[in-house]
C-alpha cells in the first residue's frame, strides 16, 4: 500500500534551524521520494518501508532534543504527482 506523509517538526527553543535542518537531511537519507517547502516536508513511499525507517528517526530525533513537536499527515495513496485540477 503506498503511502504520502506530511512532516512538520517544530523544535521549542531559540536555535530551532540545526534541530530541523539535521531532521530533513535525515529524512533525505532514507531513500524515499521526497519533497520540501518552507513549511513541510513530504515523503512517498510504500506504507510499511515508509514506517519501519522513519519511525526510529523520529524517536531518536525525539529522544535528543528538550522540546518539541511533529505535526504529521498521512494520505493513503501516493500523492506526489498531484497537480490541483481548479
């Protein structure tokens, strides 16, 4: 089952920009399709490989930092080559 996830990580302190560059170049590194903007990141991918890689770095993304919040969106299908019909 193919998957598209949404990911926005807000780290809660002053120095946020490392917190969150180090998360994306991660995330890069996972080998998925993957998109960014200024405000989120997005992967494409299947469901269970998705999981099984991204879970661990976000645990340990959680684990080293104080403070901080994951927004996340999950989409059945993939929507990466969505292109808005309007």
């Amino acid at each position: 089952m193919k998957l598209s996830i949404e990911l926005t990580l807000t780290p809660l302190k002053d120095n946020y920009v490392p917190t969150i560059k180090t998360f994306i170049l991660q995330v890069r590194e996972l080998g998925f399709v993957t998109k960014e903007n200024p405000l989120s990141t997005q992967i494409y991918g299947d469901f269970d490989n998705v999981m099984n890689k991204l879970l661990p770095l976000i645990r340990k993304t959680f684990v080293e930092e104080a403070a901080l919040m994951l927004h996340i969106k999950m989409v059945k299908g993939d929507r990466s080559n969505y292109e808005p019909d309007f």
